[in-house]
C-alpha cells in the first residue's frame, strides 16, 4: 500500500464518518453546536471549518467554558478549557491558553477558541467526594509519617548506645 492509497482511505474514512456535532451558524460569529450557543472569540488566519470541526467535536467538550482548536499536519486538534473563575487546575483555566499555544500547537499554527456560553456543569457532588477522598488519604499518610519518623528517632537513639566497639591485635609468631 503506498502513500496515495492510505490518503484515499483516510478521506474515504472522513466522509463515511457521522459528525457528533450539528453546528448551525447564528450570525458571522456564533454558532449552536448541539443545542448549546458559542462565540468565535478568536479565529488566527480563518482556521475555524464548519465541517472538521464538526467531525472532531466530541460532545465531552460541552462541559468546558472555552474550546481552542489548533492545527498541526492537516489535522484539526481539540483541547477544552474552563473559565478562570473555576476550581480546577491552572493548566485548564482560559488564562493559560496562551501557554499552550506555545507549547503545545506548531509555531505560527492556525487557531481558533470558542467560548461556549451554555456550559453544562457536571454534578459538584462528585468534586467533593473526590476532595474528601483525598483529603482522608492525606491524613492516614501523614499518621503512618509521624509513626515512621517516631520508630526511626527510637531505633537511632537504641543504635547509638550500642556501638560496637574493636581493638586492633598485632599478629603472635614471627
């Protein structure tokens, strides 16, 4: 199978591919994407396609505030952000998006971020069982910590009155 073949099974594979996404234009730069109302906050050298995004959106992506696609190879990758007021980690809030432009997307690439003005916010119920969670976790750590560093001061003070203690012999019989 050489390189031309592999490409025609490639685009064959895209048009055959169902979308996840039904993307209607509201005006120049907002969009309804599965129901839920977008803005086109930026688009760097018009890298916003109405049909690969569509067949890269994942409906996963409705959770995030902000959507920046970049393209890097022909392919339009996807990466969601949340928005800066959130309790998530800093590499997932919208002021690091610059960060990742330069880190991880192709120097001067194409790029876009939609910001996404209907989130649908996961239960926060499952944030505070993973918060306590860990939080009990922690605190077992740190008891078995002080257990450990209280044996160990015990076991250093019991080595030390111990030592060993040797003499040098010179050889009999020369």
């Amino acid at each position: 199978m050489d390189h031309s073949q592999i490409e025609d099974l490639i685009e064959k594979r895209k048009i055959e591919r169902t979308p996840y996404a039904e993307i209607k234009r509201v005006n120049e730069n907002t969009f309804s994407i599965n129901g839920h109302k977008y803005i086109l906050e930026e688009n760097v050298r018009d890298a916003f396609d109405i049909l690969e995004f569509s067949n890269a959106f994942n409906p996963i992506f409705t959770h995030f505030d902000y959507i920046v696609g970049d393209w890097g190879y022909g392919q339009l990758r996807l990466k969601g952000f949340y928005a800066d007021n959130r309790q998530v980690d800093q590499n997932l809030k919208k002021a690091a998006i610059p960060d990742y432009l330069v880190d991880y997307t192709n120097f001067g690439s194409n790029y876009f971020v939609l910001h996404n003005l209907e989130v649908t916010n996961r239960p926060e119920i499952k944030k505070n069982i993973k918060q306590n969670k860990k939080s009990s976790h922690s605190q077992k750590t740190n008891k078995n910590h002080r257990k450990t560093k209280t044996n160990q001061s015990t076991y250093d003070k019991h080595k030390s009155n111990h030592r060993r203690k040797f003499t040098i012999r010179q050889k009999n019989g020369d």
